[in-house]
C-alpha cells in the first residue's frame, strides 16, 4: 500500500502583525486595508527556505530511521540556489545516505503536491521507497504590495513510503496552465500579479471546481463523499462560490491559515493537509488541492496506522510557538529589501571555500560527532584523536549525528559588538546530551530565555550570507526549550 | 542606598569607547518615584568589535532627592532598589514604551 | 631533566613607545621609537645584534608576513629574524625566542621586538579575520572577545557560589585601579583616574561585562635586547641587569572546548603555565615571593580569575584580595602598576614585552615615586591569547638577585 507515513510542519516563530506594515505603508496604498487582517508567519533573520523545510522534514521524520530515507524531494519557489541542487542541503542536514534519489521542485507553486505525486509514483513504481517531501516558500512582494501582506513563511513536509502508511494514496487528477496570475523572471525577487478579479474569476474559481470534479469523475466520487477537501485561496469570495458550486460544506473545507500565518507558496497545500492530519481519523477520504499554474488533487484515505503515530508539532504546535515581531523595517532588513548600513567591519569579504566545504560537510550540514570505540566517550565536532585525556586513541571512532540530540546550556552571554541583523548576539557553551561539548549561537529566544543548565534543542539555521558572491551558509544553532519539552 | 548623581552630557571615557548621560527623569509608579538615567554609549575602541548602545539604569525608587553632597561635591540622592521581578517588568516596559531601541534596562 | 633557563640570560635594555591611537606614525616610526629608546638603555650598537625576533599578530593591515619588517626598517645586516604570532602571547613569544637563542649558546646578543599599527582598519576593534582558521567561519558563532571572556564570570559565580554582584564589585574595583594606575603614566593610551560610580555606570558590553570591563586596541610598540649575564656584566654594572627566572607557554588541548569537564571559571593554561614557571624559577610560595605582576587584563574578569590561577589568590577568594587592595600600587602585590592593558593600551603583538618593560623598570627602580613599586626583586607578567575556550598562556619570570 502506498501513501503518506508521517507528515510534519513548520511555521517560523515570528508573526507580523498585518495593520503593522499597513500602518507603515498604507499611505501609498490606502486600499491595502482590505488585507491588513491578522498575522503573517515571518522567517527569522537566519531563516529561508531550505531551513525552514529542514525545520518540517525533521518534524516529519521524528520517530524513522534516517537510514531508510530513499530520497528527498524539494519543492520551493524561492530556493536559494539557482544552481546547487537544494534538495542535498536538506538531505545533509537530515543526514541522510547520499546514495538516494534528490530533486528540487520549482517553477509554479503546485509544485509541492506535484513532488507528492512523483514520490507517490516512484514508490508505486517500486524504483525508491520512503522518500521524505519537503516544502517551503518565503515570498516577497514589494513594500505596500498586497502580496507583502498576504504571504507567509512556512513549510511542510511528508514521508511517501509503502509500509504502515497513514493515508492511502488512491489517485490523482492534475493540470497545467500558462495562466499567469503570478510571475517571477529569473531576476527578480519580487513577486508580480494580474488583477484580482481576473485571477479570481478565471483562475481559482474555474481550476480548483475542475480539478476537484476531475478526480471525482475519475473514481466515481462526489465531492461529498470526502471528510476533508483542501484547497488554498485567500479570496474569502473565491472560497463561498467554490463551495456553493461544488456544494461543499464549509466545516469540511480545511482552513486557509490565512489569519495566522499567509500564504505559503508550494507548502500552503501540504501545510493545510498536516493539520488536517493531525486530527484525521481512520477512514476519512482526503481530497488535497494545490493551485498555482495548474491544479493537482489527490485522493488520500486515512488508515488505522495513524493512531500509531506519535504526535508532531505539525501546524498546531507551531501556531503556539510564537513571538511577535514588533518592528516592520526589521522584517525589511532581514529578507534584505532594504540596505542597512552594517559598517565598514560589514564589508570584510567572509569567503566560502568550497573544497573544505565539501571536506567537512557532513559536519556542517549533518552536525557529525564521533564516538570512542575504545572509551565510549562521544564527541563533537568529528574527532579523529579521542577528546578524552585518559583514552586518547587514534581513529578507533564511529561516526555518530547529534542533530537530533540536544543538549544543556554551560555557559552565555548577550553580545552587543557582535555583528549581527538580529543584535545582541546571544552565544555559548552548550553541553550535547550523550557527550560533547561546543560553542553554539542561541536564536529563536531572548536573554531571559538563557540560564546556565538549562535544556536546547538544534536547529539549523543560515551561518552566514556572502552578498559579494550570493553564498548562503548553513549550519546548526541551539534554542532554548522548556524542561517539559526535552 | 545612595545614588550618585553624575553630570549630564559629560563624556566618560573608559580605552574601549565612552558613555555619556543624556538625561535623568522621574516617574510615577504605584504611587512611588522611580528614578532613571538615559545614557548612551559609543564602543569605538575596543579590542575586540565596535558597536554602540542606548541603555537606561534605574537605580531605584527616590526617597529623597539630591539631599546631601559626596567628597567629590556631586549631589547624592537616597534611593530604594527595585527588586520585585514584576515591578522591574512593568518599569521596563513603561520605559521601553516612551524610549524604543534601548537594548538594556538596568536595575544594578 | 630539562633544568629550565634561569640566571642564564640578562636583559640589557629595553624600549617602549606611547601607546595609544599614533594617528601619526607609521609602523617604521613606532619600531625606531622604541629601538631607539632600547639599544641606548642597552649601550650597544645596532651591529652587536646577532639575531632578532619579530611579534606581530595581524600581519595583513600592519607590518606584513615574515621578518623582513624588521631587518627592512632597521637595516639589519642581514641578519636571522623570525617572526613570532601566538595570540596575544606573541611577544613574550619573540622574547623567549631571543632568550632561547642566546641561553643555548647560539647568540651573545639578541633581539626582541613586538608590535602593531591597527589603527588603520577604519573601524574600532581587531579586524575581522578567520583567526581560529576557515572551519571555525563556517561552525563556530560570529563572537567577540567580551562575549567569549564574559562567560568565565557567570561561569565563575556558580562555580563559587559568589553573588554576581560581589564579581561585579570586584571587577569594577580591577578597572578601577588600573586607571588609577594608568593615570600616573605618561605612555599610557589613556590617562584619566575614574570613579567606581562612573565604571559601575557603565553600559553592559556583554553581560555582565561593562564598558568599563573591557580593554582597547592601540598602536604601539616595545623591545628588548638580551645577553649572557657574562657580556651583560662587561657592558653594564650587576645590579642594572635584570635576570631572567622562568619562560612558559601552555596552549589549549581542546578540552575546554570539546570536553566537558572544565568549569568555565578559570584558565587551565594559565594553571599549567604558572606551575612550569615557578619550578623552573624555583619559587615555593608565589604569594610571598612575587613582588609585583602585569597580567593579561583584557576583561576584568580575566584578571580577576588569573589570579586564582596563577596561585596568588585562593580559589574563590580573588575577589576578596583585589577587594582588600592587595593588588594596588600600595598593597602587598601590586598588579599592572602601568594601567595595564586597559589603560596602557593594547597593541596586540607588543603587549608581552609592554609589560616586561614596566616590571623591568620597577625592578630597576626607574620609575618616580608617585608610581614607582618599593623594593621589588621577583616579578611576573602575563598573558592569554584567544578565548577562554582554546587560548594560549605565556608566563614570563624576571628579578633582581
């Protein structure tokens, strides 16, 4: 049986209050006010797409085997490399066997469920199983765009495989349409739309209405006979004509999560489907609609296996992570729209070199430790000479990830010279649970969320940027978590 | 406690950079005086990075004001420490609210 | 048995610039400052040198890679001259070089020089480097040296169980005697007396270290030259050398770094160098025996615990002493007589040889009065390079017989 055997979400801690960026560029377009309702999910400073579909792959895959992952699919529309396939970063940082299949997914934001439905197919096909999908988007619009207010950040993720799925995969319907609603060349960074109206009537309200009764012409469905359909759209009016023509009722369509975090690009569709998943029950027929150059829909029954499956912070647990982000032009600052003045320090050249990178990168992608075969004693980073003075051996290590480990704050501090978008820079010493130490940077949390003793987990984050040559770097940060929630 | 009051405006060097007080304010707060000094300082020497901050102390409530003078001839105020951590809260965020940016409120 | 070096090498002279921001002067200019100064305290001529040492420690914006600054800028005949980089211990490094050089035999006189022109990055602060190599670029946070040396306070406080605040007073009592200190000298960089309400006023840098706590960049330079105690009494009368007891150097292992046994509250370099260094000078008591010490005073803090760690004070109890005003200008171990790092200033590659420049002075009894250590025989320097986490420890001993 093939299908879906885990899912996972990501929405990035800070949300924009919408009447905070109306208030500051309202005065250029009054008639934005229409959008100003509620709050967009923003990325942090040291977050883009790739982390933040890192963030909801390893949410995903909590519970699996990371040595069974036979591929990685990444779909975004705003990767951060043209060329360097973004799928491997992904695939380093889940540190899995790099013998397996990667692909990004690009172009229009379907592009989430049409990785879906390649996993879908390639397992059926029997040529890789338990391929992990991962979607993430971090659009922009131009200041005092709408499109500035209606986009959010965020990212989703699910594990296609064909044992103990939790959601059957019965079929699929699809189109592809050169209807530019949205467009992006290949040099821009902002996104461009046709008139609303025009987007509104030909577009949404005809695809999705075809895609739906096209999948269930295909199998002799109504869409009646579905406890959940998903379908993203943020015009409330799109959403009432959908469901009267389709005759759908209202609490089965699944929320937009509009309100509180924004459209979300090629994640949004599989976002919607996590948090369905996370109160589905065995039985329940799942219709999953993507919309962006075309449709995809995809018909999914829930199995009894998803009562094995341990919860996952998915959409809800995300949603009640949050922090406010009080300042609209550090959101500015932060996705580099506007220049900021980083000082003359700013501007020593930090260069990449990429033969250590590829060297190391198990390391700086994966967070690869060592274990002593002779002492036990687990160490990070890699070391090939044991850390402990009364073991010492030589190349007698196995390798071991601590990603997923976690530790304890030894020692931190608040830094106000450190430079840094996001000031004060807080750093320091972090014991890894299992052995190890390291020098770590703390995000995601303020100083009164540091005490010496207390537990982290890690996430990967962006190191570095190098504006002069467009180089993104990664590598892994500590945040602080509740005792609870070690 | 005894407070201090240092002259306004006047650089206060230390090799690393300088800091200066910009001004001092009073307030009501649950029928106290709370007293604070604004200040700001410019890191521009030190050794190891260069920066520069906004910062307010809040030596605590004002018993009494500029009542005595120190060996030094500066003018001392007597004043009662902030400990209470929701007072602290309240006084920070009433500050940060009249003041935005400054990166520490300091109760030392 | 390796027996060490002691008595078996003299300073014959020494120089020192002003330091401070030398807008000014070039490197060149800075050099001749203090050679100048050097090889006339030392009465020699610049063609008795048989071998030199060069500290620097940012080669890029400064004087270059190499030792060819040196032999360039003086016109040495052609002379050996190494350079020496290890942190801010480097020039203590180009003085155990020159040391090592003639104690072995190979050289009757030899040079020591250290310096460092910064000002001319066009930003305060050390220039961004990758200085703990390209790997730490890409893993390691993107801190400073108040954010890193910050933590061996909080570190410090739980160790002992000292409120932060008593730590907070007694480093605010360490950076206050070095401006008093500071303000005495006329080379210092920065020569204003503070008050303890002006330090304790201060913004927070890095929690908990105020701008108060933390030392500055400057240009500047100093040398030595030294000899057999054989040339040294040809040349000069036996109570103006000054001897050489101990040269040690310890460097991290990674322990502190990757390991997690040590506390955070102390320098385990400092500990290993201070026990080589008292061996070899065959001291039993520092306490007692020590007259007078110029640490590495980077932070507050890193005085604060050095002391603890060079055995002086009894863990735990550094607060205590500096307190008490053991280590003032009139207490029983006066530590950075000059105003140390913080007021003296800090030209990275020069610092060592700053330092046993003041101790070599007050050994002497060169100094006026209002500044001047009374009767001292035995004194230390000290320095830390890098962070608290992977440094690098000199310990350097000279005295009077």
């Amino acid at each position: 049986m093939v299908g879906i055997r885990s899912y996972g979400g990501y929405i990035p801690r800070f949300r924009l209050n919408r009447m905070a960026i109306f208030g500051n560029m309202g005065w250029l377009n009054p008639a934005n006010m229409m959008n100003a309702q509620g709050e967009k999910a923003v990325a942090n400073f040291d977050e883009d797409s790739v982390t933040m579909a890192v963030a909801a792959a390893l949410d995903c895959i909590k519970g699996f085997e990371r040595s069974e992952i036979g591929g990685i699919y990444f779909a975004s529309t705003t990767a951060p490399y043209k060329e360097r396939l973004n799928a491997n970063i992904v695939a380093g940082a889940l540190a899995a066997d790099e013998r397996i299949r990667t692909a990004d997914f690009a172009g229009g934001i379907k592009a989430g469920t049409t990785a879906v439905i390649a996993a879908l197919d390639a397992v059926g096909a029997g040529s890789v199983n338990n391929v992990v999908v991962a979607a993430a988007d971090c659009r922009l619009g131009k200041m005092g765009s709408p499109q500035e207010l209606l986009f959010g950040d965020g990212a989703a993720a699910v594990l296609v495989g064909d044992e103990d799925v939790i959601a059957e995969y019965k079929g699929s319907f699809s189109s592809g349409y050169d209807f530019v609603d949205h467009m992006r060349g290949a040099e821009s960074r902002f996104d461009r739309q046709w008139e609303d109206r025009w987007i509104r009537d030909v577009g949404i309200n005809q695809f999705i209405p075809e895609a739906i009764n096209g999948l269930c012409e295909k199998f002799g469905l109504s869409p009646s006979d579905f406890s959940k359909i998903i379908y993203p759209t943020y015009y409330g009016g799109a959403r009432k004509k959908i469901n009267k023509v389709l005759g759908l009722e209202p609490e089965k369509v699944e929320d937009n999560l509009q309100v509180s975090v924004g459209d979300t690009g090629t994640a949004h569709s599989l976002l919607m489907l996590a948090k369905t998943l996370e109160q589905a029950n065995p039985g329940d027929k799942i219709l999953l609609v993507s919309y962006g150059s075309g449709c995809d829909a995809l018909y999914f029954e829930v199995t009894e296996n998803i009562k094995k499956l341990a919860p996952r912070r998915a959409v809800s647990g995300h949603l009640a992570r949050r922090a406010d982000l009080d300042n609209y032009t550090k959101y500015l600052v932060w996705r580099r729209i506007v220049p900021a003045d980083l000082g003359l320090r700013g501007e020593e050249d930090k260069w990449t070199r990429w033969s250590l990178v590829w060297r190391k990168h198990k390391l700086i992608l994966g967070m690869l430790g060592s274990k002593c075969k002779k002492c036990g004693t687990q160490q990070f980073p890699d070391q090939r000479i044991c850390i402990n003075p009364d073991c010492g051996a030589v190349d007698e290590m196995e390798p071991v990830y601590v990603s997923d480990k976690g530790g304890r704050i030894f020692s931190f501090t608040s830094d106000m010279l450190a430079a840094s978008t996001n000031p004060p820079a807080m750093y320091g010493g972090v014991d890894i649970n299992g052995g190890g130490r390291f020098v770590m940077d703390f995000t995601d949390c303020t100083l009164d969320d540091l005490a010496v003793g207390k537990p982290v987990e890690f996430t990967f984050r962006i190191k570095f940027y190098d504006s002069k040559r467009d180089i993104t770097n990664y590598f892994w940060k500590a945040i602080p978590i509740s005792e609870e929630a070690e | 406690m005894r407070y201090v009051h240092l002259p306004i405006d006047e650089e206060i060097r230390s090799v690393g950079g300088y800091y200066k007080i910009l001004k001092e304010g009073v307030f009501e707060f649950k029928g106290k005086k709370v007293i604070y000094v604004l200040k700001a300082a410019h890191v521009d020497t030190s050794c190891c990075g260069a920066g520069g901050l906004g910062f307010i102390s809040v030596p605590g409530f004002l018993m009494s004001y500029k009542s005595e003078k120190n060996e030094n001839g500066l003018p001392v105020s007597e004043v009662k420490k902030i400990l209470d951590e929701d007072d602290r809260k309240s006084i920070r965020n009433e500050l940060l609210k009249k003041y935005p940016y400054i990166s520490v409120v300091d109760f030392g | 048995m390796a027996e060490g070096i002691k008595d078996k090498v003299v300073i014959l002279g020494m120089g020192c610039t002003r330091f401070g921001e030398r807008w000014d002067a070039s490197p060149e200019d800075l050099l001749l400052e203090a050679f100048l100064e050097c090889i006339e305290d030392a009465g020699i001529d610049k063609n008795d040198i048989q071998a030199a040492w060069l500290s620097t420690h940012i080669d890029e914006i400064n004087v270059g890679k190499g030792g060819n600054f040196l032999g360039l800028t003086l016109h040495l005949p052609y002379l050996p001259i190494t350079r020496t980089e290890n942190f801010c211990a480097s020039g203590t490094e180009a003085f155990r070089g020159a040391c090592y050089g003639v104690a072995s035999g190979a050289y009757d006189i030899a040079l020591a020089v250290g310096i460092e022109k910064l000002k001319d990055t066009g930003y305060g602060g050390l220039p961004d480097s990758p200085a703990f190599g390209q790997m730490a670029q890409m893993i390691m946070p993107n801190a400073t040296a108040p954010g890193m040396f910050a933590q061996l306070a909080s570190a410090y406080s739980a160790r002992y169980k000292i409120p932060m605040e008593k730590v907070k007073e007694a480093m605010t009592h360490v950076s206050w005697k070095s401006h008093q200190n500071g303000a005495k000298n006329p080379r210092a960089h920065l020569r204003r007396p503070v008050t303890k309400e002006q330090i304790m006023g201060s913004p927070m840098i890095a929690y908990p270290l105020g701008l108060f706590d933390c030392c500055g960049v400057s240009d500047g330079c100093a040398c030595a030259v030294v000899t057999t105690p054989e040339i040294g009494s040809k040349i000069k009368p036996n109570e103006d050398l000054v001897k050489v007891k101990a040269l040690q150097v310890s460097v991290s292992s990674g322990e502190e770094i990757w390991y997690n046994k040590w506390d955070g509250a102390g320098m385990i370099t400092t500990r290993t160098a201070a026990r080589k260094a008292y061996e070899e000078a065959g001291i039993k008591d520092p306490r007692k025996e020590i007259n007078l010490m110029e640490v590495h005073d980077c932070f507050s803090i890193t005085e604060l615990v050095t002391m603890e760690d060079l055995g002086i004070s009894e863990a735990g109890k550094a607060p205590e002493d500096i307190l008490d005003g053991f280590f003032d200008l009139d207490g029983q171990i006066p530590c950075q007589s000059d105003g140390g790092l913080k007021c003296f200033g800090h030209p990275i590659g020069a610092s060592g040889l700053r330092m046993l420049y003041e101790v070599y002075n007050q050994l002497l009894g060169r100094w006026p009065e209002e500044r001047a250590v009374k009767d001292a025989q035995i004194g230390l320097t000290h320095n830390l390079g890098g962070v608290p986490n992977q440094n690098v420890c000199s310990v350097a001993i000279i005295g009077r017989d």
